[in-house]
C-alpha cells in the first residue's frame, strides 16, 4: 500500500483567506449603535400604541424582546469587559 501526499510542494504557500480587521472600538460603537437603533424602534411602537394606531400586539412584544435581549447582551460585553480590566489590574509585574 502506498501512502500519498496531499498533492502541496514543500515550497507551496498555503492561501489564508482574507478577511478585514476591525478595530475592537468599532466593533463596540456599532454594538452600542444597534442596541440604541432597538431601544428606540421600541420606543416608537409603544408610542404609535399609546396614541392609538394599529399596530399589531406580537409586534410590539417581538420588539419589546429583540430590544431586551439587545441590552443583555451589551450588559454581558461590559461585565466581560470589567472582569478583564480587574484581572489585569490584578496582575503584578
């Protein structure tokens, strides 16, 4: 039985796919954008029903939970955040 290689040169580079970097603050600003652009489509429709429109119940209880579940997971982020910032204050150098 003869064992193959898998057809690469040794000299061959291997293609990484490509992919952009985004900086971790911008990543943190569009979180903190979503979560805001949430909050306030919540805010519109609890005003819209407030005044009367029709507006139909389970949309107002799918934004109320895309909103909340929004916020959690940006509360989640700063206490992983927090966590990380206390424990390198812990470090000693």
């Amino acid at each position: 039985m003869e064992i193959r290689g898998l057809g690469f040169k040794e000299n061959e580079s291997i293609k990484k796919p490509s992919f952009s970097v985004v900086p971790f603050e911008k990543e943190l600003a569009n979180l903190l954008e979503k979560v805001n652009l949430e909050q306030k489509k919540l805010e519109a429709l609890k005003s819209a029903v407030l005044k009367g429109e029709d507006v139909p119940m389970y949309e107002l209880v799918l934004q109320s939970q895309k909103a909340k579940i929004a916020l959690d997971l940006l509360i989640q982020v700063r206490n992983k955040l927090l966590e990380a910032y206390q424990e390198l204050n812990r470090l000693q150098v």
